[in-house]
C-alpha cells in the first residue's frame, strides 16, 4: 500500500513537470544538515517552500511544435529563508512554456529559519551562497540535457526574483566564462550583500524594478551603475510603481507588463525564433 501512495505522489507530483535532483548525493557544503523541508501556502503567494535540503529542479517544456530552443532557469525568491515556488516560479515558467521558452524552476538550498525577526538582519551573501552553487549546477544540467529537453546548449538563460536575483547574479558573474548563462535577467533582486566585482563583457542582461521599492530599490541603481562601469550595456526598466515582489501580480501599473517587454527583449535578440 505504501509503494502505491508514493506513487500516486510521484505522479500528481510530475503533472506540472518531471523534477529531478541537480546534484549526484548530497550537495557538497551541507551534507550534515539535518532540517526538514517543509510547504505553507500563503494568500496572494500559494506555495511557499522552507529549509530546502535537497535542489531541484521542475521542467516546463512546450510542445514540439511550439518549441523556439531556447530555455530559462527560474529561481524564486524569499530573502534566501523561504521560496515562493509558485509567485516568482511555477506561474512564470508555465508563461514562458506557453510561448515556446523551456522553463526550469530551480529549488536552491535555503538554511534552517528560526528567528522571527527582520529578515534585513540577514548575512545575505552567507545565506544565498547555497543558491549561487545550486545555480551553477543547475546551467550544467540544462545543458546536459538539452538534446534531450529540446534546447539549444547556447541558449541557456537565469531569472530570478528578489534573493533568486542575487542567485542570478551569481551565476553570471562566476570566474569560469564557459559556465556562465547564454543572458541573464535578474528581477528586482541582485547583490544584496557586498557589491561584488563586476567583470565586463557579460552576457545579455536584463533588469527591472520599481521606483518605490524599498527592499531593492537603492540596490539594484547601485547594481545597474556597477554593471554599466564594468563596460556591460543592461537593458534595464524602471516602473515609478509596483512595489517589491510584484511578480506576475496584476496592480494596475506599467510594472504589470514587465514579462512582456522581456519577452520582446528576448525577441529583439533572436531568442523566441526557432534555434536551428
């Protein structure tokens, strides 16, 4: 009876997308962590995933013949304690899968959350540098599979929300060029920690944030006039409304067709035509 149920888990489980792990065992740096992951659902957000252990990856692949080769790692955000799977992940890779854009929801690493103070107390280069790992292994597996997922290995791109924008970063500005995304679009979410060393000639970026917001806001100028000294050229859109977290959130503002003019972006660079 058993077997059965964890079947019938395993099935409902895939309807959204096969999940896999994107490490071989236990990732490397947390082997001895001993928490529970555990899934609240929150109004206005659904689910929301605590005290990750293991990373995953969910596949949103289109249908064949609607498929362009060109695919995006989601990473949601939560101030590196919690993921809002579903707000900053799930919804926005089923809106690319629609448009013919693989999407690949990543579950990073997240420590154990005990305190329930401001997260603003947080060590954010400590607690996000699971994700950034987790972020890189993920651009190798994609690429790895993507044969296999129906993508081209050079049109790999990384979103990624709030703290999932800092594990965006992270990616795209690690030492080793050859691992870095084919273009990157952090979504109001960067180096929250110290600013790091930006290198030049970066691949493609796209940015976006609002005007009021006051977890991001100050940040994301700052990592917008870093990336423009380093010689990178972002395209970068700035809503005087929205607020943080906006997502796919409908408020009535101009930040609510952001997913749009990045689609357009990725139009402008060839990325939604078919990859021969």
């Amino acid at each position: 009876m058993l077997r059965i149920i964890v079947l019938i888990l395993v099935m409902g489980c895939s309807a959204a997308g096969q999940t896999l792990n994107i490490w071989p065992g236990a990732a490397s740096g947390t082997e001895n962590w001993t928490q529970k992951e555990t899934i609240t659902h929150e109004e206005g957000l659904g689910a929301v995933i605590h005290s990750v252990v293991t990373p995953t990856l969910t596949l949103f692949l289109p249908e064949k013949a609607k498929a362009t080769g060109t695919g995006i790692i989601v990473a949601p955000g939560g101030a590196c304690i919690v993921e809002v799977v579903d707000h900053e992940g799930n919804n926005v890779a089923r809106w690319l899968q629609e448009r013919g854009i693989a999407a690949f929801v990543l579950k990073y690493r997240i420590p154990e959350w005990k305190d329930t103070g401001h997260s603003a107390l947080l060590d954010m280069d400590e607690t996000c540098k699971y994700g950034i790992d987790d972020g890189v292994q993920a651009i190798k597996v994609v690429r790895q599979h993507a044969a296999e997922w129906g993508i081209s290995p050079h049109r790999v791109g990384f979103m990624g929300f709030s703290a999932g924008g800092m594990v965006t970063n992270g990616t795209l500005i690690q030492e080793d060029a050859a691992l870095r995304p084919d273009f990157a679009a952090p979504i109001y979410g960067g180096p929250y920690g110290v600013m790091p060393k930006i290198p030049g000639k970066l691949p493609p970026i796209f940015l976006c944030w609002a005007q009021d917001d006051d977890t991001a806001g100050e940040m994301m100028g700052r990592y917008y006039q870093a990336l423009m000294a380093a010689g990178n050229r972002p395209e970068a859109h700035i809503y005087n409304a929205g607020g943080h977290g906006f997502g796919l959130r409908k408020q009535g503002k101009t930040s609510d067709h952001w997913l749009e003019e990045f689609y357009w972006w990725l139009e402008a660079q060839g990325w939604t035509k078919r990859a021969e």
